[in-house]
C-alpha cells in the first residue's frame, strides 16, 4: 500500500511537471562589461547577434531564437530600446523587499515595422551612480509579474531581478566582485520567496556568481542545506570569465520539495556567435533543454 501511494505521489508530481517545465526555453546569460564606451553598439550588434540565434557551436547547433536573457552590466539602454516610452507594469510587480532600484519595461523590436520581431526588456538601473553595473532580462513573452528581491544581511549586494512566464520563474543575478560572498544568500533569498509563498513552481537562476561553481556548492552544503536540496547546479565545465580563467557564469535551477533537485539543463559556451567579436571579458553561456 505504501509502494502505492508514493508511485501515485510521483505520476502526479512529474505529469504536472511535464506540463510546464522552466528547461523549455532556450536561455543566455551574460556579463556585458557595461562599462565599455561601445555599450549601445553591443546591445544593437552583439546581443541582438545572440537573440536572434546565430549558431551557438555547441551540440545542439542551430539557429533557434533565444527565449530570456539575463544580463550583467548591461550599462545604458541602447536608443533604439528607449525610443519608445516604457510600458506601465499594471500591478505586476513584486517586491517584498521594498528594493528602491527602479524597474522598467520596454518592447525592442529586432526585426521591421512589416515583420516585427519583439523582446519585451525588464530594466533595473541599480547602479545610480556610474550607470555601468546595471541589471536587464530579455524575453521574447511579455512577463506576467516582474520581481525583485534582495539577499538578507548583505550590505551592498544588488538586487535580484526575475520574472515570471506563465508558471516559469527566471531571475537575473550580478553577486558580489569579493569571490561572490553573497552568492549563497542570493540563492538563499529565491528559495525563501518561493517557501514563503509555498509557490511550487520551477526557477532558474542566471548570471556572475562571481564564484566557481564548486565553490558555491561547498558555501551552500555549509550554510543553507536545506535549500541545497532543492537545487541543480547547470554550468560548463570551461572558464567563462577571460581575464582571470574562472568559471563566474552559469544557472542553478529550483523547486521545492523536488526529491531530485530542480530541472536540468544542457549548457555551452556562445562563444562562436560572436564572430571573433571578444566585446566583454565574459563569454555568455547558453541553457536549453535537456535531452531533447
């Protein structure tokens, strides 16, 4: 009878997953070293190269488009995403924080006025001062809410930008430049909203951890075990940050009380897509489905 009844627990649990699954969007993240003069050309060549999925190299190869983006410095907004006034967020926003960073939402259309191709822009200048080390996240669905959070205890952490696409949660994160000692309780804090809320749906985190994936695992085992439990980590095994040859960027994927972490996702450098163009000292790194 027991046997039963946890084979019933699990056809629910994965049928209601296998419905909606935050591994079925292509995602990229990437620290565009916003402080670079050339910002705005970055955003209109090098990361419209990216959305629109020029062949990323890896072996699932292609020319998909890209779902989300998250972006790390991302500096200014070009002109041509600020043309356009942005767009009122209707009471979608959550911030339990109470973070004062503002947040706004534009509609950039990569393609023309006959045949449109549009990314809704989730915009959060977090840097007042030199307006370099700002946050975006880029998605080709308008979000249903937009969220921002902020690490407990960690003077000086910047926040953490997400958003939500129907029952799939996507946060965009930039941890601190001292070895990312905040990077635990970031995770840390993305848990808590969803435990909470008691919000059984998937996320997945995306961004400069500013720390090694082992390392992040080790400080998590550590301090947060429990919220260890619920997660996947998805990074290369390749260094991602040029300058110092440091694996910085990668996700880590959540659920609650999912007895086997969160989601998985297959993941690679995007590094071919830039043709030669080495515009940050980041490579951006690409997330899609798992055995599909």
């Amino acid at each position: 009878m027991r046997f039963l009844t946890i084979f019933i627990f699990l056809m629910i649990y994965f049928s209601g997953a296998a419905l909606a699954a935050v591994n079925d969007r292509r995602v990229v993240t990437w620290n565009l070293q916003g402080s670079s003069a050339s910002t705005e050309s970055k955003w209109n060549s090098n990361i419209r190269m990216v959305l629109l999925g020029n062949r990323d190299g890896g072996s699932t190869s292609d020319s998909r488009r890209i779902d989300v983006m998250t972006i790390q410095e991302a500096g200014s907004l070009p002109a041509s995403i600020t043309a356009n006034p942005a767009l009122p967020l209707d009471g979608r926003l959550v911030n339990p924080d109470q973070v004062a960073a503002p947040i706004n939402e534009y509609v950039w259309n990569l393609g023309s006025s006959g045949r449109p191709i549009d990314y809704y822009v989730y915009f959060s200048r977090v840097d007042t001062g030199a307006n370099r080390v700002n946050l975006a996240i880029l998605s080709r669905e308008r979000a249903n809410q937009v969220i921002l959070l902020r690490p407990r205890a960690w003077s000086g952490a910047r926040p953490i930008l997400g958003i939500r696409l129907g029952s799939d949660y996507y946060f965009g994160i930039h941890a601190l430049a001292n070895g990312g000692t905040d990077s635990g309780a970031i995770v840390a804090r993305v848990w808590e909203y969803f435990y909470q809320n008691q919000i059984s749906d998937q996320w997945l985190i995306t961004g400069d951890f500013n720390r090694e994936p082992n390392q992040l695992r080790d400080l998590l085992l550590k301090n947060y075990p429990q919220q260890y439990r619920n997660v996947t980590f998805q990074n290369e095994d390749r260094p991602t940050h040029r300058t110092s040859g440091h694996n910085l960027d990668y996700g880590i994927a959540g659920q609650l009380n999912n007895p086997f972490g969160g989601p998985k996702f297959n993941c690679d450098l995007f590094t071919p897509s830039l043709m030669g163009q080495l515009v940050s000292d980041h490579f951006p790194v690409l997330f899609w489905p798992k055995n599909r």
